[in-house]
C-alpha cells in the first residue's frame, strides 16, 4: 500500500463524488491504482534517483511534480476500471503526458528539481550505452 498519496491528495484532480461513484466507495480499488502508478513510476526513476526516498516521503516533503504525475496516472487507471470506452480525453491526455514526462526522465532529457540522486557509484553500475542513429528514410525508385 502506498503511503506516498493521500485520499485528499484527489481533491485537485477529481471531485470526490466522481472518484467515489467510479470506485463504488471502495477505497482498496483507489489503493491497488495507486501501488500500480507508484511501480510504474519507479521503473522509470530508479536509474537516476533514489526511489524509495521520493516514494517515503510524506506531507510537504513530497515532490509535488512527482505527485500530480502520480495522480494522474492513478485518476487514468481508476478511469479505465468505470469505462475505458467513455473516457475523457482530458484523462487521457493528462495520462499521456506523464508518461511522456517518465520517458524524458529516464532518458536524462529532462531533471526533477529537487528529487534525491542515488549515489554516483550506484548510478555509474546502472549506466548502460546508448546507440542512436538517425530515422529510417523510405526510398522510392
């Protein structure tokens, strides 16, 4: 169970009434979205930065970025769990974005002010090689 997000943490995002008609007040459904957009998250955030400390947090010692990209990808989840047929494209969108945003982190695009490093021994073993090449073109005789 995640301690890192808060039940009045959805106030910014959703009305209460609304999260509670998708979930059928079921808090443990609210519960199993969030440990999953946390394990996303962590995959993404663990070669650059030390993910149990961002994840432990508590309060006001909570990344807020960290944070609405986690109740983003929660709120989608929880979205998807009602209707994925009917889902607003601004859950959708919002969702895509964070994931757009994982992806630029992990690839070191981008940074998250604030966030805890892991050491630079830690990631120096993590370290991989990347190969890029330029995008395929399509030849027509």
């Amino acid at each position: 169970m995640s301690q890192f997000i808060k039940l009045t943490d959805y106030d910014a995002s959703i009305h209460r009434e609304i999260l509670d008609a998708l979930t059928r007040e079921d808090e443990a459904i609210v519960e199993i979205c969030e440990d999953r957009a946390v394990a996303t998250m962590r995959g993404y955030l663990s070669r650059r930065y030390d993910v149990d400390a961002i994840f432990a947090a508590t309060g006001d010692e909570r990344n807020q970025l960290v944070l609405m990209m986690a109740l983003d990808i929660t709120v989608y989840h929880v979205f998807c769990i009602h209707n994925p047929q009917k889902l607003s494209q601004v859950r959708k969108d919002r969702y895509d974005r964070a994931m757009e945003w994982l992806k630029q982190v992990a690839d070191e695009d981008i940074s998250i002010d604030g966030a805890p490093l892991l050491p630079e021994e830690e990631r120096a073993n993590k370290a991989t090689f990347l190969v890029r090449s330029n995008p395929k073109r399509t030849n027509h005789y």
